[in-house]
C-alpha cells in the first residue's frame, strides 16, 4: 500500500516545499536579510549538498565545453530569478 502511494506522497511534499518559499523568503527578508544574502546562503547551501551528494555517491562528471557553457548560463539565469524573487 505504501509503494503504491509514494509518488502522491513526493509530490505533495515537493508542492508543499515551493508553496512556502515565497513565505519563508518574505520572512527572511522581514528579519533583516537583503536578498544578495537569501541567494548567497541558498546556493551555497545546494552547492554543499550537492558537492556531499557527489563525494559519497563517487561519480566522474565528465562535461564538455558547450554542456559547461549552457550549465553557467542555467546557473546565471536561476541565480537571478532567486534575486528578484526574494
């Protein structure tokens, strides 16, 4: 029974997550934080997660120049939709 539902239950758990980032982001900026600091602490919190995820899992990344180009430019483009959303 718990299989059949586990999708159902990751996706209103990932729903719920984006739901309150607006709230939790209004309530950062409420107490003090300027949203250069929201976007500073969120990527620095993915890219420590990330860099632990790819560590333990020991996975070689081979990227070539253009998949590396387009990946800063996707980085660039998130970073400042972070910006102006906070």
């Amino acid at each position: 029974m718990i299989r059949k539902y586990k999708y159902h239950f990751v996706l209103h758990f990932t729903i719920l997550i984006w739901g309150f980032t607006g709230i939790i982001g209004k309530i950062l900026t409420i107490s003090g934080l300027s949203s250069n600091e929201i976007v500073f602490w969120r990527m620095l919190i993915a890219w420590s997660t990330l860099l632990i995820f790819l560590i333990s899992t020991k996975e070689n990344l081979k990227v070539s120049k253009t998949n590396l180009f387009k990946f800063f430019g996707n980085g660039g483009l998130i970073a400042l939709h972070w910006y102006f959303f906070f």
